[in-house]
C-alpha cells in the first residue's frame, strides 16, 4: 500500500507498494506543519499495512486558509471520508447533517470503554450525539522566563490579573524586551474571553433569558486590559498580527516572558530552551478569585456522504487507539484521551505542572467555547479577529467592540435553541 500527501494545488506522491488498492479514503488534515503530517503519515502507514486493499490519501490544508478551503472542497462535491475536526467547526457541519453519527461504533469499539467522560462529552457537544472522536485537548496556561523574570525585578511569577499587568511592564522596561506575547492576530480570540470571564467573574456565556454576558460591564474591564497591555507598550508592537508561530516564537526567542497557549506550544519551546529556563503555571485568577483558562479540542470525524463509512471508522478508530493517542498526544502536544493516560511518565514533568494543577485546582474552571453555534467558527476566525485588531489599534472602543460581539452570540444562540 502507499500514502498519498497532498498538499493545497501540489501534490506529493510518496512511494511504497504499486499493489491496486480496492479502496482509495481521501483524510483531510487542517492543522498542518510538517511534523504534524510525518506523524499522521507513519500512523495511516500502520492502518495500511493491517487492512489489505485500502489506501489513503492525506490532504494537507494549511492552517490559516483551512476553513475556506474545507468549505470550498465539500460546497464543490470534492467531500473527503475523514477530516480532522476543530471544535469550531463541529456545529457547523453536524448541524447541516454532514458528519456521520458515530454513536454505534464507539459502543462497538474495544476500546470505547476508556474513552474519558470529558472526551465523550466534547464528541457530542453539537447536538447530543458523537459526530467524532476527539483526539487531545487543547488547555490554556501560562508560559514564563525565569530569567527574564528575574532580570526585571520580578519575584515570583503573577497568580493575579494585576501581578500579570505589573510583571509585565516591569519585564518591557528592559531594553527590548516585552512583556506579553499577544496573539493580535488568527486564533486570538481565546485570550479574549479568558480576560473577560476572569474579570467578570463567570465564563458562562449567556444569560438565563439568551443573552451574551460579552459586553457586561466586568467584561468589558478584560477586553480594556488586553488593549491596555497592547497600547501601553507591555507587548510588542507587531503582536497586533501575531499568530501561534509569532507568538511562540516570540516567547522561546526571549523577546516576551509571558505566553498564554496549549500544551502544544511546549514542543516547540522545549526544544530552544532549557528546561530550567522556564515553566508552566495556571492563567492568572481575576478579582473573584477564580480564572478560566479556555479548553478546546480536535478530533477526527466521517463524512455522511462516504461511501466507505465502515473503512472510514475503521481508520478513526485506529488513530484513536490508546497506542496511537499516546504517540500523537506527545508528538503534537495534546492531553490525551483514555483513562489512565495521564500516568505515563511523559506527563509526569514539571513541564506539565500547570496544566495538571489547573485540572485539579478549584480555582481554575476550565472554559468550553460555545462551538454548538453555527456560525461560531466564522465568528471566530473573521468577526472576532477584525474587531479586536481595530480595538488594539485604538480605532474602536472595548465597549463597541463587546456589544457588537454579544449581538452576534446573542443571535446565535437565539437560533440555536429555537432549533432544539
């Protein structure tokens, strides 16, 4: 058998067997880098080996266009078998009936039983049903340099909301040096409602009556701190279009002590900083005390149209197995997916620390984006990443941007329960 990797208009054949295969499944993968896809290709290779006559054909669309490019290929009937699943995108194509129902199959599975209760909840987080597997979670904490740390004065690394603001400015007085790695651009939205829901107290999205708590005024006080954090200069200048390979970079490079990101960022910064450099702790808790760290997760789903659904979930279900989730959660940075996982000595650094103690720590409330919405993930990747570039420019104030965020929640999620 062979694996076919395609990149978006180049294709890439890598050679194996010539041998006919009975069945070809096209595998979309939408959060791409090299690494991600040698990983993914050796796991397909294992699946091909074990099922005679099936191949599969790899897709790799890059990350920042993948939403459109998805979207374009299922408008235009080219629909693959397999994709990997965002949790912004799950509503949107569950809800249209395009995801396959795989409630039957995970009872069926061997290895159904260990699935976590948390990864069982987020399968069916749209519409009550699994329309995939979630592979990993993705939780945010908070990144620190010792050195940078101590450089400026600093003691102790922030546990509050103003410690976060202090250390930070005192860190961009060294010459330059900033203080936080902003995530201005794609992807930023996370850091966002972490503010707002640390300074409002409550990450419940809405009311009891539907409507956003976005503009209530205590959120509002947290979208006022990140523009402060950006307009006082305590990051740098062009984070306002930064992504997660600029802010990361940011962070290894010694530009900025802080960066609030996913386990997934630890790969990259552990292998340019020394351990003792650095360390992992929980979001800084805002004035009730508490904060609410974001927590998402991706998986692999079937398309309904497949006309091979068993070959299909055959494939999920060999790059869920606990052999393979082990091996995939460590090499692209996830909390894995099975029972007990956790127990496996990679887990057990103090690399890992923050993330651990935020699970375990009453403090700490673990935020679910409200990824159930439809239009949630054009919300987030074009609504959300437009209005707060405006906001940390100074072009918009965090009052209109907030109220123009809750009327779009508010509507959404006014459309989504009458349709339940």
């Amino acid at each position: 058998m062979k694996t076919l990797i395609k990149g978006l208009g180049l294709a890439a054949v890598l050679s194996g067997s010539t041998a006919y295969a009975d069945t070809t499944l096209k595998l979309v993968e939408v959060i791409t880098s090299p690494e991600r896809t040698e990983v993914l290709q050796a796991m397909v290779e294992k699946y091909e080996a074990a099922n005679e006559g099936v191949e599969v054909e790899i897709i790799s669309l890059p990350w920042g266009q993948a939403f459109e490019k998805l979207a374009t290929m299922v408008a235009g009937g080219d629909i693959p078998d397999v994709v990997e699943m965002p949790d912004r995108w799950l509503a949107l194509y569950a809800g249209s009936g395009k995801l396959a129902n795989l409630e039957d199959q995970i009872s069926a599975w061997e290895h159904g039983g260990t699935l976590t209760d948390k990864t069982m909840a987020m399968a069916r987080l749209a519409g009550g049903e699994a329309h995939m597997v979630p592979y990993g979670f993705y939780l945010r904490a908070m990144f620190y340099n010792k050195k940078l740390l101590a450089e400026a004065g600093v003691e102790s690394p922030p546990a509050t909301m103003d410690e976060f603001m202090t250390a930070s400015a005192k860190v961009s007085e060294l010459d330059g040096k900033s203080g936080y790695c902003l995530r201005g651009g794609r992807g930023g939205l996370n850091a966002w409602v972490m503010m707002a829901a640390a300074m409002n107290g409550t990450n419940d999205f809405f009311t009891e009556d539907g409507k956003s708590r976005i503009n209530e005024p205590d959120s509002v006080k947290g979208f006022q701190f990140l523009i402060d954090m950006y307009q006082n200069g305590n990051a740098p200048k062009d984070s306002v279009n930064w992504g997660f390979n600029e802010i990361v970079a940011g962070f290894y490079s010694g530009t900025c002590a802080f960066l609030d990101q996913d386990p997934d960022a630890l790969i990259a910064v552990a292998e340019r900083m020394p351990a003792e450099d650095f360390a992992v702790i929980p979001m800084p808790v805002g004035p009730s005390g508490k904060a609410f760290p974001t927590i998402g997760f991706v998986g692999w789903s079937v398309f309904d149209s497949s006309e091979h659904k068993e070959d299909s979930w055959n494939l999920v279900a060999h790059l869920s197995s606990p052999d393979a989730n082990s091996t995939w959660t460590k090499r692209v940075g996830v909390i894995p997916i099975h029972e007990g996982a956790d127990q496996d000595p990679h887990f057990q650094t103090d690399q890992f620390a923050g993330w651990f103690k935020t699970l375990n720590g009453a403090e700490y409330v673990p935020t679910i984006m409200p990824s159930y919405l439809e239009k949630f993930g054009f919300f987030a990747d074009s609504i959300a990443l437009e209005s707060s570039q405006e906001a940390l420019l100074g072009q918009r104030s965090a009052q209109d941007v907030a109220d123009e965020w809750a009327a779009f929640l508010t509507d959404e999620y006014t459309a989504w329960k009458a349709a339940q």
